[in-house]
C-alpha cells in the first residue's frame, strides 16, 4: 500500500492532509478531534496580540449553491482568533504534547513591525509548535488595519516581514499568500527571497457572494450593511491550482516547497494539486462543510489511487505534472482533433446542437430524426460539446492522425511540431528548425 | 364499520373512515419546494425539446421547469397556463407516462423521466395559492358565442374567448359545471374539490356567464343557438356508453361504470357508498381501471379486470395498469363476456377466451365464469346525440381545421370530435385552438 507519510519542511505527517488556518482550528477542542478523525496536522487558527480583535455579532457567512443545496463555495468576514493569545499558546502546548506525529504550524497576523514579530515568534516556539505561517492573505477586515492581503499585496512587505521572522526563529517559516493579486510568482519570489521555507496558497478570495434583493444589501448582512468577504470552497479551487502551477514553474522559485490550499474536498483535488507542484494539502471549506469524517475518503482515496498508478509515496506524485505546464505559445497548433458523437450513446437532447449552433461554429448537424452529427468541415474543435454534452464520453475529440486532411482548412496533418513562435502567421515567428 | 370486505351483495362501508380517507387521498403528493428545485435541475433544457411537441397543448416545459429552478415558480405557471389554462388539472391527470415524459430524453437515457407532471403541479399550485389569475380580458368585442359542455374542452374555449374580450355564455346539462373533472376523474387524482377550486380560478378572467340543466337539443336546439349568439362552441362530450352485447346484460348490479364513477364523485360520504364484495370491470382503458381501483379502495374483497384483448391493445397505459395490479386488481386479458348469469340479480359472468387473429378477435371455445355480485361496463363513450346539420366522422362529430364543423358559426372539440385522443388535454387543445379561431373569423 502507498505511504501517504510525508515530509513537508522537515516537519513529519503520517499523511498529507493539514487542516488549513481558520474555524476547525481554532481551539484545542476541534483540533483534538480532528486528529483523532485521523488529520495529519493542522495550521492553527491565525493568532494575533491581545486584545484580541472581535468578530461581527450577526452572520458571518455568505454562499453560492447549487441546485441541491450543495456548497460550491462560500465567503467569510470573520476575522482572526478572537481569542486571548495566551489561551491559544497554552492549548496549542497540550495538542502538540499529547500528539507528537502531528503536524503543529501556528499561523500568525500581528503589525507591520519588526518588534511586533520578534516579539511572537519566541512565544511560538515555546509551545513546542512544528512551524510558523505568515497570514499575508485575509482579503477583508484585517488588511484594512495594515495586515493581512494589506501584506501580502506589496511583494516589498512580504519579503521584508519574512526576513524578520527567519532572524527571530529557528522555526520553519511558511508564508501564506493572497490569490487578489495581478501575478502571484511576484508574492512567491518576495517570500523566497526573504528566506522562507515554503509558501501555502491560496487565501481566500475577494467577493461578493450575493445580493439581498429585498435588503437591496450584500450578503452576510449585519443591520442592513454588507462587506467583500473571503471566497474559498470547491469554487476557488482552479484559481488555486493555476497559482500553484505558476509558482512551481517559476523558474526562480522551483524549488521552493508549496502547500497547496483552495477548495480541495475529495482526494482527486488533493492530488491534482500535488502534481502541479503542492507538497501537501490543506483544507478548509471541505471539513466545515462536512466534518472531520471526510478525512478517511482523503487518505483512502489518494492510497487507492498512487497504488493504482504505482506510486509508493506522496514524494513520487508532486511535481509530475509541472513539466506539462506550459506557455499558450508553446501548444503544438499541429495537434488537430475532431468532434466526435457517440450515436449509440447520444440522448438526443440537442444541447450540442444549441451550442454550437448558437455560440460557436455551427459545426453540429440536426436532422428531422433529431440525429446529431459533427461537420468536419466547421468544426474547429473548441470542446464545447464535450463539456455541454450530459453523457459522459458520448462525445470525444479524436486526433486526426498526420496525413489526414483536415477538411477544415483544406491542409494535410502534419506530425509535425508547430506552435505559435514557429508559425507563419506570427510576425515575430522564428524559423523552424 | 358495519360491514367487510367479504360481506356478500353491494353495501356499503365495507372500510372505516380514517381507511376510506386514505385511500382516497392524493394519489402523488405534492412537491415540496427544495424537491422542486432539485426535480428542475435534472432538466437538461434541450434544444427543440420533444416534451414540447408530446404535450397536446405544446407547453413551453424546458422554459417553465428553468423558470421553477430558477425560483420562481409563478413565472413558471403562467408559461403553462399560457398553453394550457388547465394546466392544473392536467398536472395530475395527463398520463405523462405516454406523453411528456416519454419523449424526455432522460427517460431514454435512464428510464427516469424529468418529473414533468408533478413539477407543472408544483407550479400551477403555488401560483394558484396565491390566487393569482395572471390574465386580463381584451377590449370589448361586443360578440357572444355560446359554449355547450363545460367540461375542459367548454372551459378552456370559453376562457379563452373571454380573454380575447368576447362575452360567453357556458352551459351544460349537469348540475354543476367541470364535465369529466367534476364526474370523472378518479378522486384519488383530484382530491380536495380541486376540479371546482379551478374552476372557480378559471372564472376569474370575467366575460363568463354560466347556466347549468341547459340541454342541447332538449332545453335548447343548436338552431336557437346560432340565431342568438355569433356562435358556437360544442365541448358535449361522449354521453352515451356502449353496451356489453352480452346475455343477461340488464341484470340487477350491471352497471355503466361511468355512472359509479360520477356516483362516487358526487358521493360527500364514501361510507355511503354501495359497493359489492366480487366486482368484474369488463374493458380496457381509464375508465376501466378507475373504476376496478376505486372498488377496490371501497373495500371490495376481489376485482377483477376483463378485457378482451391482449395487454398491449389496452388503452390504459402501463403506470395505470401497474397503478391496479397494486391496488390489488386481477388483470384478466383475451376475454370477452358471453353471458351474465343469475337468479335476478347478477351472479357470475361467463367469458369466452379469445384469439387476436389477422382476421380479427375469435373464441377460442374456451370458457370461464367469474363470481359477481356486481359488475361494471367500459368498454368505451359513445356521442349520444349528433346535433341536427352536423355530420359524423367515425361516429364522432366531424370537424376541419381549429375544430369547425359542417356548419357555419359552428365549431367543437373534446371528445366529442375526430381527432386526438380522448384526454383532458387534448380537450383543452382543441377548445383552446378552437375559441382563437373563432375569434379570429368573429372580429378579423
Ligand atoms: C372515468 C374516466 C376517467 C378518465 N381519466 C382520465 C385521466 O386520468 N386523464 C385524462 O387525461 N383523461 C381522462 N379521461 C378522459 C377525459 O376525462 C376526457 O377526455 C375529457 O374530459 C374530455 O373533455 P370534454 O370537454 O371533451 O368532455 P367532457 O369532460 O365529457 O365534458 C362534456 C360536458 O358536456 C356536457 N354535455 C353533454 N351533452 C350535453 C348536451 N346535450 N347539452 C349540454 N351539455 C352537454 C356534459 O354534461 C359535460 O359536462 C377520463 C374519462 C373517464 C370517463
Ligand atoms: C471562516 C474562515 C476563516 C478563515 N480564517 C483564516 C485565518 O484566520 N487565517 C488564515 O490564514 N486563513 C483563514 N481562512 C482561509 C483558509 O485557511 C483557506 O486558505 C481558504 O479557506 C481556502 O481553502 P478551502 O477552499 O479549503 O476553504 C479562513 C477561511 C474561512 C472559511
Ligand atoms: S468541438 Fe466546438 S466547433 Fe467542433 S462541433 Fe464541438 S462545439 Fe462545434
């Protein structure tokens, strides 16, 4: 059977799966019952200085549904812990000591200043904790008062307040980074170059989930008014995936080790993210929406998996599918494929039909027999039938194998390699070679 | 509780009340509002969408069901009501197993149908709750058209024609309006006074004038009517019933099964109601398993269905078949009755098997009886009286076109025409297209 023990900064989990700064960690309580659910570790709810900042009375929650009242994703406006700083040192203590193969990160959030963080960070390490985080993300309230996506906004600040906590702890230092930012590799690069160990992505993001139509004001509403809150949940997970592929094709920050965070809620998301570079996985949404029971699907399912494609260790999956990350400008224009409809498969909604119809290349025939057939000669191949289609596989794209005619274009295939650097059409293309 | 199941003769109260209520109560309950949503969103909206052309009355379903997913299920009613203004009674009476939701394409592609009947319930039922009636009458006309039989295909003509801005007047022989809403639909499909709660809804576009105990052809002739009105509408119906052909076939407990239905309708005590201990249906369509099932939930101890044909020739469609054999209904299939025995009153019933041959339905020259004490005929509605100047067409009234007869100023539809299956729909179709085109041919 796989092992799923990893190793992430030195720091050891008998799996993967962390949960992720915020409620289900907040106190010794949860946390407790969450490693007895079999979690690997936890990255302790995010600890400011006292005192302690308070959170909204009313709703503190908006979401988005789907038909059956499935959670695909939500926003928060809660803020830090709005506990005492000392109460959390002290539970974070007793977990640590009570359960030694787990990992224990605290995340933190305290002022701008280089005395504020020294000052902190000895407290930490007195709990005996595995690890700092560095909340640079929180998209509302604490960036507001200079803190959080405040942060992790301005790569200056990152790599500066990263620098200061490497100089005041011996403790691995992982900087969590905002997602609301133009390009994350300059967050990365700013966190590598002040000396982290790692960088945990994505935070949450920032939103609007809905609107009282009644109110006529944002939703969670607190006595008539709303605010952006923080987005994360299955929602976020391609914003996430795609951040963490940039970092970790990044050529400057390759090596650096990436906790992947955003909407992971079944082991499949989990090992996506591994392979785009995540060391290991954290979750948030999918355990408050859930429980800490989800945990046993996790760690079963990635271990049906690796040992399915026979990878004995979460080592072997992170990072595999990084190489295949590439530019558009390097896709093979060469790779020609064709619609292809399943008739002994096909319903006959007519959704392609409308689709391509309507809204893209008019490539699908209808017949009075409402039988559905692609014409070769529109079809451009963009996949929207694929993904409109309700069977599953009833509709493929088929490679045209080179020497074809590809009755589109009039040209033969070519098992050639051709991308956009390279083509004619492109003013600035250079010569194959 | 005075009698049993297997008290001999017909009697009543064979069940207990709180039994009776239950089994007379909402044969498919409603949806809730989150089952709703969750029924709307496996509808995958397609394109030309073959529900549509399978509804007689060709409701925009995709539309309403996104409409219901959407959250609002009144905009959802009013596009059905737009097509069909009895949408509500059709939401539970249409057989969408043969219409609808066969031709959804998750009924080939799963065998499960989008629930389609009982979302256009959900719909037609919220917005009726509000008592809402989102239509307005047009501008005067000035035209008055009389509309004889208020049954769907008179209500939905008659409606419409109020809308367009004419003035109706809408009468029927019976004591109270509805036609076969009100007398014939099995009561486990339209509890709670439904049919006269929408009619009631109905009513409330204006325009509509009604008189009850008006015969055609008795109180009133078709001529009377074409001299005072811009014309007319026949909505009348089947009224009479075919006969058994049988000996011994007017023995005491032969009955029409028609007539226990409406019986059973009327009835405001179903403990009252007489029903006997061993009950033979004879046919094979609604009114057939309406009747064996509504015996049945009467406290019958054994019915049996007979019918002459093969399974597949029934007219009854297989979820109402299904629908009796859960009831606790026998099935009996190629078997017609020879003779109806008895000492007065009806005993047994003698039936011959039969063979479906190329050149027809044959005995076999086998024989069987079956014990009775009461029996039911419905073997099929016939028109009772072809008003004088119109001319039959497979001995219903001929029509052309939106449902114009031989006559000027004379249109009709329902069952009572060629054309469509005898459903509430298609009666509402047709009275529907019909009351357009006299309007049209009225004002231009
Ligand atoms: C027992 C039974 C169960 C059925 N169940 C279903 C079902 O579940 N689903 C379904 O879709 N269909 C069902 N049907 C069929 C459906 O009821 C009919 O197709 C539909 O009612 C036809 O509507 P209509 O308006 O043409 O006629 P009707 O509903 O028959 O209405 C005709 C009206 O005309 C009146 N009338 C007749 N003659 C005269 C006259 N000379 N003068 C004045 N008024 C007159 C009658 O009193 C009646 O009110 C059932 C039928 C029966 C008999
Ligand atoms: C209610 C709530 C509170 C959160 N609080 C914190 C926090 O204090 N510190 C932090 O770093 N992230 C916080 N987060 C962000 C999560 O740790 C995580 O990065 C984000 O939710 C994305 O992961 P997910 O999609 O698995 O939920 C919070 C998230 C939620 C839902
Ligand atoms: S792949 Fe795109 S262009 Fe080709 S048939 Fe499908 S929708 Fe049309």
């Amino acid at each position: 059977m796989a092992n799923l023990a990893t190793e992430f900064l030195g720091i050891k989990s008998p799996n993967p799966f962390w949960l992720a700064s915020a409620p289900p960690t907040d106190k010794q309580y949860n946390v407790e019952r969450a490693f007895r659910a079999g979690w690997g570790g936890v990255v302790w709810k995010t600890l400011g200085f006292d005192p302690h900042i308070v959170n909204v009375n009313g709703p503190r929650y908006g979401a988005v549904w789907g038909a059956d009242r499935q959670l695909l994703g939500m926003n928060n406006i809660e803020l830090i812990t709005d506990r005492p700083l000392d109460v959390n040192l002290r539970e974070i203590k007793a977990v640590k000591r009570d359960w030694p193969d787990r990992a224990m990160i605290v995340s933190l959030m305290v002022p701008c200043d280089e005395e504020s963080w020294a000052a902190i960070l000895p407290m930490v390490e007195e709990t005996g904790a595995d690890g700092v985080e560095l909340n640079f993300g929180c998209p509302h309230g604490m960036s507001e008062r200079g803190m959080g996506s405040a942060v992790g906004q301005v790569p200056e600040y990152i790599e500066m307040v990263t620098r200061w906590c490497k100089k005041h702890t011996r403790m691995p230092v992982m900087v969590k980074l905002t997602p609301n930012v133009a390009d994350i590799r300059n967050a990365a690069r700013a966190a590598h170059k002040g000396g982290a160990d790692a960088v945990s992505l994505i935070n949450t993001v920032n939103s609007i989930t809905s609107v009282d139509l009644d109110a006529m004001a944002p939703e969670p509403t607190i006595d008539g008014k709303g605010t952006h809150g923080g987005y994360c949940g299955p929602a976020v997970k391609p914003i996430a995936l795609n951040m963490v592929a940039e970092i970790a094709r990044d050529p400057q920050t390759a090596a650096l080790p990436i906790s992947g965070i955003g909407g992971i809620t079944t082991w499949r998301d989990a090992a996506e993210f591994l392979a785009l570079g995540a060391g290991n996985a954290q979750v948030c949404t999918a355990a408050m929406n859930y429980g800490f029971a989800i945990i046993k699907e996790l760690t079963a399912g990635l271990s049906l998996w690796m040992d399915e494609k026979g990878y004995r260790s979460v080592d072997e999956v992170v990072g595999r599918a990084v190489p295949n990350v590439t530019d558009w400008q390097y896709l093979n224009l060469n790779y020609v494929t064709k619609a292809r409809i399943d008739q002994d498969a096909c319903i006959k909604c007519g959704r392609c039909y409308a689709a391509c119809e309507d809204t893209s290349h008019q490539a699908i025939s209808m017949s009075e027999e409402r039988v559905f057939e692609v014409i070769d000669a529109e079809c451009v191949a963009c996949n929207l039938c694929v993904n409109v289609c309700p069977v599953e596989n009833c509709i493929t794209m088929e490679r045209l194998p080179a020497g074809a005619r590809d009755e589109r274009t009039g040209q033969t295939v070519s098992d050639r390699y051709l991308n956009w650097t390279m083509h004619p059409n492109n003013p600035m293309a250079k010569a194959a070679e | 509780m005075t009698n049993a199941p297997t008290t001999p003769g017909i009697v009543p109260a064979r069940l207990d009340r709180q039994t009776l209520a239950a089994n007379f109560s909402d044969v498919e309950p409603p949806m809730g509002a989150h089952e709703a949503v969750v029924a709307a969103d496996r509808c995958y909206f397609c394109h030309d969408a073959p529900c549509i052309t399978a509804c007689p009355t060709e409701i925009d379903i995709p539309l309403f069901i996104r409409q219901i997913q959407a959250g609002q299920p009144e905009a959802a009613a009013r596009t059905i009501l737009d097509q069909n203004i009895l949408g509500g009674m059709c939401a539970r009476v249409c057989p969408t197993e043969t219409l609808c939701e066969e031709a959804c394409v998750r009924e080939f592609a799963e065998g499960k149908p989008v629930e389609i009947g009982r979302l256009q319930r959900f719909a037609t039922d919220t917005l009726m709750a509000r008592d809402i009636h989102p239509y307005e009458r047009a501008a005067p006309t000035g035209k008055r058209i009389a509309v004889v039989g208020a049954g769907p295909a008179g209500l939905a003509c008659a409606h419409r024609l109020a809308m367009r801005g004419n003035d109706v007047v809408l009468m029927d022989a019976r004591e109270r309006i509805g036609g076969l809403n009100e007398y014939g639909i099995a009561a486990y499909k339209t509890p709670d006074d439904f049919a006269q709660a929408e009619i009631d809804w109905l009513m409330k576009i204006g325009g509509i004038a009604t008189r009850t105990g008006v015969r055609l052809g008795e109180t009133v002739t078709l001529q009377e009517l074409r001299a005072e009105y811009d014309a007319v509408f026949l909505g009348i119906g089947l009224g009479a019933v075919n006969a058994l052909g049988a000996e011994g076939e007017t023995r005491e407990g032969v009955r029409d099964a028609v007539d226990f239905i409406a019986e059973l309708r009327q009835a405001e005590d179903l403990a009252r109601l007489p029903v006997g201990r061993h009950v033979v249906v004879i046919g094979g369509g609604m009114t057939a398993v309406d009747a064996a099932v509504q015996s049945r939930l009467l406290g019958a101890e054994a019915v049996t269905m007979v019918y002459r044909r093969g399974r597949d020739r029934m007219s009854a469609s297989e979820h109402e078949l299904d629908h009796a054999a859960t009831a606790g209904v026998r099935i009996i299939t190629n078997a017609q009755p020879v003779a109806v025995h008895g000492n007065g009153a009806v005993r047994e019933v003698e039936f011959a098997y039969t063979h479906d041959g190329p050149d027809g339905l044959k005995p076999t020259g086998e024989t069987f009886r079956l014990r009775a004490d009461q029996v039911f005929k419905a073997i099929g509605q016939t028109l009772a009286d072809l008003p004088a100047g119109l001319s039959l067409c497979n001995g219903k009234i001929a029509v052309a076109g939106a449902g114009r007869t031989d006559l000027p100023g004379v249109w009709a539809g329902g069952d009572c025409t060629t054309g469509g299956e005898d459903l509430t729909v298609t009666a509402v179709a047709q009275g529907r297209d019909a009351a357009e085109d006299i309007h049209k041919t009225l004002n231009g």
